[in-house]
C-alpha cells in the first residue's frame, strides 16, 4: 500500500487532491495540516474523506510548517484522535504523552534529516516502548548501504514498520519496502510537490514501479551510476517486466565512486539479481565481479552484472547493440560488410565508447578518437591499435562516420553539439549515443543533410533487450521498451546518456 502525502495551503484544494487520489486507485493519504495557512479544520478535512488518512502536523524541526505552539499541535493531534481518524502520527517526544483513544492506529515516528544513525536499532526498540501501532522511520542516506540497513530492520522487527531513507540514494529503500515487509511506504502527489527529499510521485510508484505488486518473492534488478536521476533503465525495463507479467522490479541505485567496491559485497542485500552498470562504473566494475564475457577481455568495461548464486558474472551488451543499430539503419548488404573500410571519428574515450572501438574494429573501421582530455583518447588508441588527435583538431579528421559517445548535447543543454553541422555531408553517417533528447542537435543537423542517423534511442533499446535476455533468459518486447522511453523523454524531459 502507498500512503500518498498532500501538503497544500488551504483546507478546499486539500480536500480536492484527497479526492483525486481516491479515483486514481490511492488506498491511503497523509494530509499533512501543518502546510495550510489557516486555522485547521479537522473535520471539513476528513468528514467525508474517500480513503482512511492519516494526520500529521510536523514542526519545522522534524522538516514540517507549523509554527504555531506547541501546545496547540498537541491539541490538533488529540482532536484528531477523538475525531476517529484513521492513523495519526506521532512523534517520539511526544507519544508518550497523547494516550491511545478509540480505533485510531498509532505511528510512532523519528526523522533524521542529517543521516542514518548507527544505533538505528536501538532507536527502533525506543519506539516500540511508547504503544506503536506502527513504527515510522525516516533518515537521511549517505551511502547505498543505509538502505540495506533500514530493509533488514523491516523484515526483523515484530512490530509492523515502514523503515526508508531519505535522499536520491534512499529511493531502494522506499520502492522496496514491501519486499520487505512495510505494512506501506510514502509518495507525494505530484513529482514537482515532493514534501520530503527523494520522495516519488504516486503515479511513479503505481505506473513505474508497480509497487502494489512487490511481494516478498519479487526478484530485484537495477542499474547503479552516480548521478542516478538521468538514468531511463527503470522506465524501459519495469515496462517490459510488466508487459510479460514477470514479478520482477528494476530499481535506481546511486553508487558514489569511492563506493562501488563496498556496494559489490553487500547488494545482495537488496535481494538483487541483476545490475546494469553506467558512469562513473563501466570499467570499474570489472574489479568486483568473479567472471567476465569473453570480448569483455578486449573492451575493458562492462554495463551487465549477473548475479547467480555467490557468483557475479560482467558482460558488455553496449557493443552489439552498436552493431545492430547501425546495421539497421544501412542494411548489412548481403555479403558485403558496408562498414569495412570506412573511417569514423569516435568522439569520447569513456565505457561507451570503449565498447564502440571494439565493435567498429570488429567490422575493420578506420577509427580516430577525440576527446577533451587527450590522455584519455591516447590510452584508448594504444588499446586498440586506432589514432587519437586533440579536441580542437577533430573537424579536421576526413571521416565518414560520426559517432558520440559524450554527454554534450543532452537535457539539458540541447543546444550543445560535439560537432558542428557545417562539418557533415549526405555521405555522413552520424551516431549519437545520447538518448534524451532522442532528437539532439547533432542529430537534427545530420537530418538537414540528409545523413544516415543512429539514435541514441536505437541503441538504448537494443543494449536493454540484451540485457533483459540475460536477466531472465527471455526475449525482451524491445517495442514496449521503445515506447516507453520514448513516452517519458516525450513528457519528463530527464537528462539521459547511458555512457
């Protein structure tokens, strides 16, 4: 069950979201009165209500708007309680001192906006003295880990617990709550109205996660990257388990750098069975796995961990995904190979692009790598036998083919290309590996030309249909993987490139 949090100023549009929710399928509301602007109302607020509710009146300490006494919070709480609510929140400081009364259910509850303490537990056995129905904890996370933690403290406890982290790197633990054992966890109306840092929206729980659906033996994937909000995976890969009524759910995990080797050793903790893997971890990651695919030994960066049993086995699907792109744009022309003898600039020398030089090389391209740091696009050159030449100079290089594999160009900054338009011809083909927007400027002045295009999108879709096969050992719908990020890049506008 969700608990979908209203914080509005007055008590009409309160009762309107309350409303509106009830519609949409929300079987619980927090009406948060501490944000309206007048006196409260209690029982113009919940006389009528379509769905239980509970109260909760948060002093600015605990992240809340009342400024009013606290005498008077008090008094609101214990009406509330009088009044028949549903479920009324309470913190500990004070739940000792308003007594039980009637069929109101009680949440005892501790936030932490600044971390999650190690005697968490400790904090947990406080609670469940002062007459909890349910216990509430919320903390702020500063590492992939507090999630874990406050998981394992849900399926522990006796006393029925919603347990999450704050923050975008708490968001496993409020998606994942009822694999656990959360009698429910928190999301806000509206993605633009979040009353509680990386809380999502109602819609992206019911639509994007499905979380009514998440049981205790609902498998876990995700993809870990740092930052992680730009990431599309979620989208794409929820869409196809939901498509093949699969019970599975695919997670965002930021992973800090400095973290990623800690993270391998407990993720499992997550119940996860799966990783796809993107920036700042492509190559990284091979330090924490046990196996690798073989072309894996010649690109040196992975996207794909699998996880069986004790074992965590690396591959790298961004390169044939590459491949097919292009292959599906130009045709494989029967017997001949139309990319051999070709000459391409590859633009970047990050996992992305790693992954492109080996598949071009596969096909015996011609290959020249720029990238703003000339040391990197060295490295690379050497590994793989090509040419490297700075930045500046890449207008320069006589090539037929243009492929990205920076961030430049993506949302936010549309308007930013890592080549310019006056430098492409009819004969160019032009591979931009950014995905949101799927139309980017490199694109758009490759389609003035009448150029061959590859779309990040293309190539998104393919690499998460390889990765779906080896998550689950079927056939991805890469159609309803298309349409679905099409649709969120359509109406999110989320910055997004996999590289």
């Amino acid at each position: 069950m969700i608990a979908v949090s209203i914080g509005r100023g007055r008590h009409k549009m309160m009762i309107a979201e309350h409303k509106h929710l009830a519609e949409q399928g929300a079987e619980l509301v927090e009406l948060r009165v501490d944000y309206i602007m007048r006196a409260v109302n209690l029982k113009r607020l919940v006389a009528e209500r379509p769905c239980p509710v509970i109260i909760t009146c948060r002093r600015e300490q605990d992240g809340g708007k009342w400024e009013k006494s606290e005498e008077e919070r008090l008094m609101l709480l214990r009406t509330a309680i009088v009044d028949g609510v549903d479920y009324v929140d309470l913190e500990e400081d004070i739940a000792g001192s308003i007594p039980r009364f009637g069929k109101t259910k009680r949440i005892v509850s501790y936030h932490n906006f600044h971390e999650t303490p190690k005697d968490i537990r400790e904090i947990h056995e406080r609670l469940k003295g002062l007459d909890p129905d349910i216990i509430k904890l919320a903390t702020m996370a500063h590492n992939p880990r507090d999630n874990v933690r406050m998981l394992e403290l849900i399926a522990e406890s006796e006393t029925p617990t919603v347990a999450f982290c704050m923050g975008d790197m708490g968001i496993p633990s409020r998606i994942l709550a009822a694999r656990f054992g959360s009698p429910f966890t928190y999301a806000t109306f509206h993605q633009d109205r979040t009353l509680a840092p990386g809380q999502l929206s109602f819609q992206q729980m019911r639509d994007n996660y499905h979380y009514d659906k998440i049981t205790p033996n609902t498998e876990v994937y995700g993809v870990i990257a740092d930052p992680i909000g730009h990431s599309l995976s979620p989208t794409v890969h929820n869409a196809a388990f939901r498509h093949l009524n699969m019970d599975k759910v695919y997670i965002p995990i930021r992973v800090p750098r400095e973290d990623l080797g800690d993270f391998m050793t407990y993720c499992r903790g997550f119940g996860l069975r799966g990783l796809s893997v993107t920036i700042p971890h492509k190559e990284a990651i091979l330090d924490h796995v046990d196996s690798v695919d073989r072309p894996i030994d010649h690109i040196g960066a992975a996207n794909t961990v699998v996880m069986d049993g004790f074992d965590k086995m690396a591959y790298n699907t961004d390169f044939r995904a590459a491949l097919d792109s292009i292959d599906a744009t130009l045709g494989r022309g029967g017997s001949v190979d139309v990319l051999a003898g070709r000459a391409a600039i590859v633009l970047g020398a990050g996992g992305v692009a790693k992954a492109i030089v080996h598949a071009l090389k596969l096909r015996n391209v011609d290959i020249t790598i720029a990238s703003r740091t000339l040391a990197r696009a060295e490295e690379l050159a050497d590994k793989f036998g090509c040419k490297a030449t700075e930045w500046k100079n890449r207008h320069n290089v006589k090539c037929d083919m243009v492929i990205n594999c920076t961030p430049i160009g993506m949302h936010p900054h549309v308007n930013e290309t890592p080549f310019e338009g006056r430098h492409l011809r009819r004969s160019t083909i032009v591979f931009d590996t950014v995905y949101n927007p799927e139309r980017t400027l490199l694109i758009k002045q490759a389609r003035d030309v009448n150029a061959n295009v590859v779309t990040g999108v293309d190539m998104f879709v393919r690499q998460a249909a390889l990765q779906f096969k080896l998550f689950t050992g079927e056939d991805a719908p890469e159609d309803v993987m298309r349409d679905a990020i099409k649709k969120s890049t359509g109406a999110v506008k989320a910055a997004g490139t996999e590289g």
